[in-house]
C-alpha cells in the first residue's frame, strides 16, 4: 500500500455561509459526468463515455483527458480509482466533506483540495463550495461535492486560452486555479465594500441602524475568518505546484501560476488588513455606543437635579411650622418663584456646559 509522502498547506476547513440563489447557478444531476480529450493542444472530442478513456489513452499517444464528478456515489469514484489508479486515501479525502486546502502527493498522482468562495452581499455571509481534484501526468479530474458550483466558467476559461492547451495537464490546472483565486478576489472586494457600507452606519442614531453596524460587523468578520482559511494555504498549494521535483507545470505555464501566486498573495494581505479594519470597526462601535450611554446618563442625571429644586423647596414648606408668607398667598407666590427661578437657573448652567 502507498502511504503519503509529503501533504502541504494549512487551516482549518471553512464552513459555509450561506446559500447561493438558484438562479444564480446551474444544478446538474447529482452523478453527472464531464469528459474532454486534447491531443496537441486541440480538443479532439468530449462528453464521451468515461468507458472510454482507457482505450483513448491507448490509441492516442500524447493526448490528456478532462474528468468532471458532480457529487459521485462511492461506486463510481471506485471505478474512476481503478481506471486511473488512484491512492484510496485520496479517493476517501475526495468523499468526505470539509477538507482542509491542501496538495498531497501520492507515487503515480496528486490529490488537491481547493474552495471557491462567493460572498452574498445581502447578508455579508461567504459561501464557500469544496472541489477534489485528481492531477496525473495525462489526466485533470474533478470531483464538485456540490452542484452549485459551476464548471462551465472554467470550461469557458480554457476555451479562451486554447494557444495554451498544448501544454496539457498544466495548462487545465492553471485554467482552473486561476478562476477560484479570482473568486477569493472578487470576493475580497466585495468585503472591502460592505465594510465601508458598514462604517458608514456607525454614527447613525437611529436603532435599528445600530442594531445592523453591529450584526453586520460581526458577519463580515466572521466571513473573513473563512476566507482567510482558503487563501491562506491555497498560496502553499500554488507554491507547490511550482517545484520542479513535481514535473506537474511545464516552464512554459511557470509564469501563469507565478501570477496566480500573486494573486492568492495579495488576497491574503488584503483579507489579512480587512480583518483588522473590521475589528476597529467593532471596537469602534463598542466605543460610540459607551459615549452615547455616557451622555444619557449625563441628561438623565442633569434633570433628576432639576427636579430636586422643587422637591427641595416644597417639601422645606411643607413643614408643620410657620415660614415667611405661611398661610398666606405671598408665601404660595414666593415658593413657586423661587422654583422657577432656580429650575431656570440649573437649566442655563447645565446647557452652558453641555449637560443637556
């Protein structure tokens, strides 16, 4: 039996945030099946039986094939193991759900785990979709854990590139990464957006605006804990895939994945730097809403001295013994003057110093 040599990358394996709508994506039938054939940098046939791929490996020297898995069933992932001769270790990581990203690297093939990564922009939250993929010297196969991330962006994206098919199996890979590392991308951005949407809510008085600012900063905070865990290692696994010992990416492709390692390098220092701007934004928050609480209580203790003026004053005549003016309507007079008076006066002195 075959034991791993060597397993790159980190993290823990993200939790997805959401669902994406159903019109937003197409849903193939679970067991769905994809195949593409390239000889020379030309696609010579696809959608063909999967049956087929052994003779086609065969009888066309030089060729690559393409193998796509909507949600498999163990069965067919056993036979895909056979015909290609696939580690059982990895043909169980590719089962399982919620791998860490990672590349291992097995005697005759490689076995990479990879995100995707769509933010909701409603509600902040990252829904984030894992892909196995199987890497041999002749073959790129994929296996989706879920249908609603879509294939066909990347099948498109090859298609656009097709002066880089003769650089075979590489040149798939590279077709592939490319699109998820845009997607931690595109999503980093959004992020950056509905943060300073958030930030500015901060000032807002209003309750329920409040109440937002602070659900929404700690979904955007969580979602970049997610994210964070894809980029992060998906960086090791582009690095690695850059060895040479590896003889997995031709020189001629080295460039592209030193691009997509740039990429991968800035959405990590950009989701690194969001991350603490939105900590700032909730100590922010925290900050604004200890202030508003001080000047309540400022008010509120402002008046309960107002009040007392009066208190004060009727309950000093309210004694059982003769005052200046008692029983008379001088006295009742004199009291309510001096009420006002001194209400007034606590009043002007309060607001001078901006207690009120």
């Amino acid at each position: 039996m075959e034991s791993k040599q060597d397993s790159v990358g980190s993290g823990a394996s993200p939790e997805a945030g959401g669902q994406v709508p159903a019109a937003a994506v197409k849903t193939p039938e679970r067991g769905s099946i994809r195949t593409r054939l390239y000889r020379d940098g030309k696609l010579l046939k696809e959608d063909f039986p999967p049956d087929e791929i052994s003779d086609e490996l065969r009888e066309r020297h030089g060729c690559i094939i393409w193998l796509d898995l909507c949600e498999p069933s163990v069965e067919q992932l056993d036979i895909i193991g056979r015909e290609f001769g696939l580690h059982e270790l990895a043909l169980e990581d590719a089962v399982e759900e919620t791998q860490r990203t990672k590349i291992d690297r097995y005697q005759t093939h490689l076995f990479m785990a990879v995100y995707s990564a769509t933010l909701d922009a409603l509600t902040g939250e990252l829904v984030t979709q894992e892909i196995a993929t199987f890497i041999t010297h002749h073959a790129l196969i994929t296996v989706r854990k879920h249908p609603a991330f879509d294939i066909d962006p990347v099948v498109a994206r090859w298609d656009s590139s097709a002066d880089l098919a003769q650089h075979g199996v590489s040149f798939l890979l590279y077709g592939l990464l490319d699109y998820l590392v845009d997607g931690h991308f595109r999503a980093v951005e959004l992020l950056d957006q509905a943060i300073e949407d958030t930030e500015d809510g901060l000032f807002d008085p209003r309750r329920d605006a409040i109440e937002l600012v602070q659900r929404r900063s700690f979904q955007l905070r969580k979602s970049l804990v997610v994210l964070r865990r894809i980029t992060l290692p998906t960086r090791e696994v582009v690095n690695t895939l850059l060895r040479h010992d590896l003889d997995i990416v031709k020189e001629p492709m080295a460039p592209y994945f030193r691009d997509v390692y740039d990429h991968v390098i800035r959405a990590t220092e950009w989701t690194d730097s969001l991350r603490d701007l939105v900590t700032t934004m909730v100590e922010s928050n925290l900050t604004v809403q200890s202030n508003r609480m001080n000047l309540i209580m400022k008010k509120v203790t402002s008046w309960a001295a107002i009040i007392a003026v009066p208190t004060a004053i009727t309950g000093w005549y309210g004694q059982n013994i003769p005052y200046p003016g008692f029983g008379k309507t001088s006295g009742l007079i004199a009291s309510a003057l001096l009420i006002v008076g001194l209400a007034l006066g606590l009043f002007v002195l309060f607001r001078r110093k901006d207690w009120l």
